[in-house]
C-alpha cells in the first residue's frame, strides 16, 4: 500500500479504483487490481 500526498490522481488511473474514507482517513481501494491500494491522512 502506497501512502500518498494526493490520491485524486490515482482514481483515475484504473476504472474500478474507489475512494472510501474511513475514520477521517481517505483510502483508494481496488478489488480487481490491488496494486492501486493507497491511503492519506
């Protein structure tokens, strides 16, 4: 998992990225590719 300064660019990078935030930390998570897994914050 990758920790990032900015994960909006990386949402864009595959079609099944999402962005969920989770006790005000913000995660990129992708069940079809896990190497786009990212976290902020």
């Amino acid at each position: 998992m990758k920790v990032r300064s900015s994960l909006k660019s990386l949402k864009t990078r595959h079609r099944d990225c999402k962005i969920v935030r989770r006790k005000g930390v913000v995660y990129v998570i992708n069940k079809v590719d896990p190497r786009y897994k990212a976290k902020q914050g």
